[in-house]
C-alpha cells in the first residue's frame, strides 16, 4: 500500500501515520520529492486493505498495491486450471465447451425436443432454467423440482451434462442432487451466502459476471467459492451495462484476455444474453472464441416466439447448428477444437 | 404495447402476427403512414410482456407502453404512502427522519457511545451491520446475532428504533426479533429469493438500489416485497456506478425526484456510501433534503481511523451534528422539518 | 510515478528500468516488500507522464502520483478565484448568478420577451444560442450572427449579461463581440483547437462538462484554457451519461464538492440539461445550490410547446418564478444569497 | 411518432395535442386501451422530432418510431457501401484492410523504419499523427505539417495509402493534400464545424466513435457528413467509456454488427484504443475480424519504450507480424481474406 501525502502535510501528521503503521506491524518505506512525499508500506495486505488511512490528516490518497485476490490468482496458480466435468470432458483444456439449451424448461416435451437438436448439432452440457430471476414478480418463475427431473432425465437419454441456475442458498442441496454445473446468476454474484454455499459443495459452478461487476470483483465472487474449498469454478462473461441501448448489454469482449492475465481459472461466454438479440449471437459468438474463452452457452429454443422468457435473444436449432459450424472453423484457425 | 414493422414487411407477415396477437387476446389498431405501419396492441399486460413480438418476421421493433410495476406505482396509490415506524413516528410525512450509526457494530461499547452521540444529535433511527456483505472474504464479516443483541439492548436504552441489513433468507425471522427495520442492501437488490421473504414478513424494509438498476428494476424490486403483502417500504438511493471515479458512486440526485413521480412510496438518501468520502457526505446531505427526500441514512463512527469498514467516508459524531444543524435549515427551508 | 515490479522481476529487468530512468533525470526509491517490489521515482512530471514504464519487462503496474492539472488547481491557488462578470457583479463570491433564456434564440420578439421576464424574476444573466450543436443536420442550427445581435440589443435593454456557446475557433471573436461569456459547450470540451482559441481571448468562459468527461479531464480542458493566459474560467455541470434512461442524463451533484476541493475555479450547474425534463429541474436547482455551487444557468421559455429545440426541459417563466424564490431561501439557509 | 396518455387525460386536453397535430400537418391514429389512450403519428419527421409533444398537459410519454438518419440507414442503401481508397484497393469489400502505424509522427527515420515493417507485413495503409488530441496542454501536441510531409514522402515510397487526423476545421485543406484518408477522432465526433469541413471535401473519411456516442449519436455524426455530399465514409468502433478500469476502453464488439445490420458504411475497429495495453490487441483484432469487421487499425512502434504517445498500447513490428497471421487465418475461416 502506498501513501501520499499533502503537500501541506506537517511532521506530527507524518508521525501519526507513522505511528499507527507501526502498531498494525508494517514497515514504512518513505520518499520525499520536490511536490510529493510517498510512503510505501510493507505488510500483512488484510490490515492494509482494512484501515482507512485515507483519512488521516495530511492524506492526499492512498493507493493499494496487492491484490485482493488471491486464490483465483495466476501469481497463486500459473498453469491454467482444467476442470473435470466428466470422466472424458475437461473445461479450459484444448476443447471449446459449448452449452446449449433453452432459456427456462417450460415443459418435458419442449426440453427433449430441444436437447435432442442440440446435441446433434455438437453441444456437451444443456442448459436450462428451473428457478428463474425474473425481473418481474408477475413474470414465469420457473417449474422448479419439477424441471430439474426432466433435466436430470434427458440429460442421461442424450449423454449431455446439465446446468442450471440456483438462486436460493437453501436449493443448492436440492439443484446438486439433478444437474452437473450449478449457475450462479449474474444478479446474485455479489449474494455471499449463495457463493458460501456452493463454495461448501463439490459441485462445478460457473459464475456469472454481474451486470456492473468490475473484473476485479468478479474475481473476488470467485474467491468466495474457492476459499470455501470448492476450486470447481469457471467465469462467464454475459454483457455488462452500458450507456448503449441498442443491444441488452455489452459484450466486454476484452474481459476474456483480461481474465486469462489475472486468473487461472477458465472463461466462457454468454454470446445471447451478451448482445440480447438473436441476429447478433453469431457474431459474438465468433468473436468470443478467436479472443479465446473455453466455452460458450447459449440460448436454443425451437420456437423462440412461444417462448416463456428470454424468446428474442434464442437461436433457432438451425442457426445453432450455423453457429456451431462457424466457430469449429475458427476454433480450428487459433489451434483449438470444438 | 406498439409494433412498429419493417418498411418491408409483406402482408403475410402482417397476418402471422395479427393472428399471433388474436390467439392471445389481443386487439389490434393499425396506423399506416407513408415510411412505416405501426399496430397498437390492447390486452392484458403480463400477456403482452412475455411474448417476443419483436422477432416475428416483418416486425422492427416492439415498445411497451404499461409500466411493468402496478402496487408501487403512483396510478395504484395517487397520494404518498406514509409509514409508522412507531407510535408517533412516521416516515414519508412532514419531517424528515434521520437514521445513524457505524457501518458495523464492532463491539458493545462502541455501537453504545456513537448511539449516544447521534441520538444527542438528533437522530431517530439507529444504523449498524450485523452481517455484512464484503467484497473480500477475508474481511470482517459481521458479529452476527451478538451484534443484534446489542443493537436492541442499546436501541431501547436511548430510545432509538434500530436498522440493519440481512442478507440470507434464513435469517430473515432471526433478524425481525431484534430490529425494526430490515435493510436490504444494494447487492441484493435482485436477490428475489430474499425479496419475497422479507415480503411475507410484516416488518418495514428499506431496499437499496442496486448498484447499477434503473429506477425502473429498482421499483420491480419493490413490486416483489408489495406483491408478497408488505406495503412497509421505503426506498434508499444510495448512488450509482459511472465511469467517474472521483467518488466510490455517483450519487444520482435525480432519482428522489423521478421515483416521487413514479410511486407512492417514501424515498430516502444514504449520502455516505453515495459518495464514499466523509468530505462530501455534507453537501450530499445538504443536496437531498433540498431536493426532496424523506429520510437520510449516514455513517456515523467515533474514531473511524479505527473502523472495521466505511472508514473513510464515515463521520465523526462532531461532523454530524453539524450536518443535522445543516438540514434542518434546509428542511425549514422547503417547509419541512428534521 | 510508482512503478509496481511483477514479483517474478529478474534483476536485469530492474536495472533496465534504472537505467532509463536515470537517463531521463528521475531518482528512483526501492522498496522490497515480501510480495512486491515498489520503485518511487521522483523527478520532472511531464517527463514521467509520457515515458510508458508500464511496457518494460518485469513491470506489473504503474501509478501516477502527481494531478496532471497545474494552474486550475488549488494547490497552484489555494483561495477560490472571483471572476468580475462586470463592474460589480462576480461570480464565486458570496452571489449565486442564476444565468437563464431559452434553448436557441428563435426571433427578436420573443428573446426580448423571455429576457424581461427572466430579469424581472432576478435573473442576471440572459442565455441563448446563436450557434447550436444539434445531433442531427437536418435540425434548426441557429440564427448565427443575427442572433447574436439581438442578444446584444436586448442584454443592454434589461441591463443582463449575456452568454452563448461558440462552437467554432473561426467565430471567437465574432461572438466575443456581441456577448460577455463564452459557453464552450458538453461536445467541444476537448475540442482543443476551439479551447486554445477561447484562451488567448480574455473574455470569460464557461466550460461545460463533457457527457462522459471525468472531472479530471475536465480540469485538464480547463488547463488548455489558462495556459494560454486567461484565467476567467468557470465549469459547468451539466450532467453526465450513465446507464439510467429515466432522465436525460444524471446530475453528478458530487461534481460540486470535488471541484470544489481539487479547484479554484467557480463552479456552476445547469438543472436543464442535468434532468432533460423541466418537471425535476427545481429539485435539481435547489440540491445544486445546497450543495454549494456558484451558479445556475437554466432554460426558460414562455413557450415550450413551440419551442424549436429543448422545450422538453424549459420552464415556463412563472415556474422559473418559482425556482428563484426556492433557491433564494436555500442559499439564506447555507448563509448565501441569490 | 407514438403519444401515449396520462390514464387521467382530459377529453379538452386530447383535443389540444390534436389541434396542434393538425396544424403540423400531422395525422393521428387513435387506439383507446382499458388502460392507456395511444395516439400514432403520421407525417413529415422533422416536424415530429422538433415539436415537444411531451409537454402537453395529458401526455404521459412520446416515442419516436423513425430513426432520425437518412442517407446512411440501411433504408437508403441496402448494399454495403464500398469505399475505392486507390485504384485496386477497396474498403468495405472482400478483404479486410489493415492499417498500421505510430501514434504520433515522431520523425522521418522513425516513420520510415516502422512504414517499412508494418508494409513488410502486409499492410495497406499507414497511420501516424501530426495534430495530436492531447489530454494535457502540456504534452506532445505533434509536428504539424512537417510531420505530414514525412507522411506524405514515406506513404509514396512505399507504396502505401495514409491516414492521418483533422482536429480543426482550418487545416482540412492543408492535411488533405498529404495524406489520402482523413480520421475524425473520438474526442471530435460530435464537431460539427469539423464534420460539415470534411463533408464538403471529397477526400475518404474515417470517422471514429465518440468515447460514450451511442450507435445511434455515432451514424447521425456520418448523416452530417453524408448530407454535406461526401459519401465516401467509413466508421471506426475504438471503445466506449464504461465502469469498468482493467483496460482503457471497452470494446464495444456488438457495434460491428449493430452497425451493419442499421447502415451501409463499412466499418472497422481499432484495437489499440480500445484495449489501451498491447497484450490485449491481438485478441481484440482476432475478434473484431470474426465479428465481421472490413479493416483495423493498429498502432505499431519499433521502439514503445520511448514513444511520444500511447506506447503502453502499442505493438512491436514482430508481434504486429503476428497479429496479421493470426487474423489471416480468421479471415480465411469466415471466407473472407487480409
């Protein structure tokens, strides 16, 4: 952590600080030049994150050095993590993942039909939504126990693993006992004791980025979980909120390689809800994996126009089978596979 | 909700989407004009909402026109709803009620001497974190049901009613016995598991904004608490996220006045996190009685070089009595009081 | 400037980063930490800004310590600057300056309409543009110079002030000829060939806020001005964009008090713009002037229906009446006056 | 243009928005909902855009429905436009067009020696600036002409097209006898002294985005320069301004086919600026070609270590090498070529 101080700072404020940083156990490092005096300290960063020393007289600002993170960090783990997701299927290795599935199971019949198609078309996991966070109270809330069956059923007629999303910290025992990955929504990844409980499981869980989450927070979410024990975790870039309003959100295309420079834990991308519009899901899609995620969900609905939530950012099997065909070509030109 | 078609739209689409729209119950009006042809629907609301018009071939783009909340809204209830917080106070009337305290209760004695300080001062409504959401898992998270245990037993001592936040949907029963207020903090804006809880609970709730929600989502979050039968709420703008990062938010002043507009429900400023340094926390104060508000939520800490959290931007007990000095002149200003 | 070194630095790395560094005058301070090595270096800033250390090998970050603004700053001035808007009104002193007119000057008849209106309400200063920025070609873009004429005229016949926007260096002086203040408006803030322009005048500038200029940037625009030798420079908030669609943009009102803290320059508010709609510019009025600024600039129009650009957000003369009155006893009650 | 009632309209009120209508020459269309009223608007757009209707007394909201840019919407053109930069080369066609270079025209040799490698690797046009948009008065401003005769002199040599930017609208003639591409910059986007100057040359013009400019804002910046008869225009995606601090800007990725979807102009993006770290520009260039971009623009220094400008973000001629194979490969997988 680094201090400057006021120009105007006097001795007995530099004292005080001195002082103070002594009793915390750190060991100060002070410059003086001609406009500024810095003071560098050394120490254990937890004191350091926590004392406002922005505040003591003669402060100008306070610039903190370490990370908060460290766990999730590439300086804590610098080969990139793979994780199992299934006796042959690993995530973050050579092999793009792609998940695919509708917005929220609306019915048996519905989710076998859609998971038949994607899994022809190439996707490894089906998503599927059982509890939904829905913006509004009024709004389709999920079929809750009930899908998460369908789910676990179809999964194993098709060989697809499953994801779905858990909002409730008293579910995820629950959720855990019919899918693969657990979901933790964009909405809920600031929600502690939600990351507290998945951290206590042995589940894989992918955690949304939230919708103005800073990277840095994100992955501090994920140091959440893995300091809980459970290091089964994978990012996902799903759009952050921008000032722009032609798109649902903003896809942080950069966040990827950002991710990958901070952390070691893989990434995928969300290209429907990142752009919120089927037209644009393609090109995100490409665009996601020529900067290099891990893997990809996306949103797959045979009638996108009797859909119970999300219908407008849905892609029909068919361009779903386009997509796939788009980024395995471009999977292929960087030396990846999907 | 209006649909506005694309130049090219053939008549077969136009069909498609009329008999769509009478499947669902819908009514038609078509306005052509010379660039485009727009259909007004008349129908059921949750209807129109779900279904994705705007991906029927032909159509341009789709507008709705209800808003989606109705208990909160200014159209349900035209004159301002008034809370009582206890016999004789009442949050949302005439004056303005000012809640205060430290960011976390740290110890007995500490809540205890800031308690006295900011009920000297004028204070109703005493704040402090029992569970606290932390960015890091490694920082204070809180003394938990110890923490509360003071709050009630000090709260009574002075004859301060008593706010904290909760932040699992367990500990929604637990946290009512001690405090008269549940604070629902920004990060769980949407955490709708929590939203419903605290709906079917006969406690008043302050719902913070979330940190990057519309006023529109923020209201939505409300709707949920109303709809499950709690018509106790009050809302707390308590700033945004922006690219400025001079301040920890933007405290978005413009909020007090649209949210009057739009709902009934009583409105409150916390000036402290909305901008994130105790030097601003008084013109921020300053700023929201005149604009308009009903209550103001501040930091208030007795040696906050020593707080676990909020050190910087929280008061010393002498600065908030001068920021109470400060708006009560403002509120006589208006024609209210503090 | 703090360079952070990544902790897997080799000493060559560090050498070459010394070595530069003493070719270009600096005198580095090292501190080891356990985690990181921190260089402080200290030497001439312009020096420092412009050499990019964040690319040499072994470097993980680098922090720029000293504000890049020199003269807009309080430390180059510590008492707040006056500007003397003429014989014996001044801008920054214990008066808040309302500024306010229409949008654009739409004809002679009705300037000299809105302006003894606006006089008589206590206005000291009549706006209107001559010259208008409009985000579409095809829209009213000004009377130009006959504009500027009435203006004059009619400014002398009330015995108001005047201020209009120039948007082109090629027209400074052609407005500095008819009006008392140049508005350098939110799209041309870094425009600097237009600022270098309006810095080698000497009449007095309001600088408004870019839409998503940080403050800093914004001090930066102002530096451009007073490095050419005029130092009668105001700011201007006028809101900034976010992702909040209810209201035009969104009132930064912490501008205020930052401005106020990092600067000596005058700071004023426009509610008009701030809000986009004239039913929330009082309540952005009177929180600007609890906040502490120096000034407001306001459109009024008497009659916004027929307004050719802003009627959304103009008041009407008898609510801007009203406003008057409403500042007026916000600035007694904070010990100013307007 | 759609007005939609307040619930509580008057009938004398209606029949004032429809007088006024009717003498704008506008005709409603009335749908009478059980909760909202509707009027549709038919008629000339610019009379709809300007009049305020929001205003009257019973509105509750007005939409437009017309987008507010003619000449560049897809409506006016449905082919993509196709820019002829010289004899053979086109933009807007089959090959990606990469163009290359420093930030800043620092001097002949150094411009010479980096024209060279960035032409070895196959690039077509060459970048540098000589008016420098610098955030400090303080820093590198450029070298002026001098700087565009090197350009001009090394471009011919060669064999390579250039590109420089315009800050002020009276040097438009002087650049354009250098150099073949003139480049609106971010910070002038919204110059409309500058865009109308550059519409009524015939030279190619690059205009880049506005660092908040929606897409919207960004195409009707092209409709001034459209409407001024100069066609040849191609627009540049160099980041947008959000929350986020890990990189400078944020790639907006989404606007490439945004833009293509709702215009004819080619579009390119820039990855330096819109990552602002050199480790992030060959993601960002991978996904922009992926995404369906018609060129980049890459800042490239054989010596960063001591660039004027913006050396934290650019590349060095063997990792510029690098970027043109990979984005190759990409072009290829996606049928198109570099």
């Amino acid at each position: 952590m680094i201090v400057v101080l006021r120009p105007d700072a006097t001795q007995a404020q530099v004292d005080h600080i001195l002082e103070k940083a002594s009793q915390l156990g750190l060991k100060p490092h002070i410059s003086r030049g001609v406009q500024k005096t810095i003071i560098g300290f050394i120490g254990p960063e937890d004191v350091l994150r926590v004392t406002p020393l922005d505040i003591f007289p003669g402060v100008e600002q306070v610039i903190p050095v370490l990370s908060p993170y460290k766990l999730v960090s590439r300086e804590f783990k610098s080969e990139n993590s793979i994780i199992n997701l299934s006796g042959d299927i690993q995530l973050g290795a050579q092999r793009i993942i792609v998940m695919a599935g509708p917005c929220s199971i609306e019915s048996y019949d519905r989710l076998r039909s859609i998971a038949q198609q994607v899994k022809s078309a190439g996707a490894t996991v089906l998503r599927g939504g059982a509890f939904k966070p829905r913006t509004s109270p009024y709004d389709f809330q999920g079929l809750g126990e009930e899908g998460l069956k369908y789910m676990k059923a179809i999964g194993e007629e098709f060989g697809l693993l499953t994801i779905t999303e858990v909002m409730d910290p008293r579910d995820v025992e629950l959720v855990s006992r019919y899918v693969d990955i657990l979901q933790i929504g964009a909405r809920n990844m600031q929600n502690y004791t939600l990351l507290n409980e998945v951290g206590q499981s042995s589940k894989v869980v992918m955690l949304k980025r939230g919708l103005s989450a800073t990277i840095k927070e994100w992955l501090m979410s994920a140091e959440y979980i893995l300091s809980n024990g459970n290091f089964n975790v994978m990012l996902c870039e799903r759009g952050i909120r921008t000032y722009e309003t032609a798109t649902r959100n903003t896809l942080d295309i950069n966040a990827v390689g950002v991710v990958k420079e901070k952390s070691h834990l893989p990434v995928i991308v969300d290209p429907s809800h990142s752009t919120g519009r089927w037209g644009l899901v393609r090109p995100a899609a490409r665009a996601s994996v020529a900067a290099g995620c891990d893997g990809l969900i996306v949103e797959v609905h045979d009638a996108p126009e009797e859909a119970y939530s999300d219908g407008s950012q849905s892609l029909l099997p068919e361009n779903f089978e386009g997509l796939m065909a788009e980024v395995r070509t471009i999977a292929t030109a960087i030396g990846r596979e999907v």
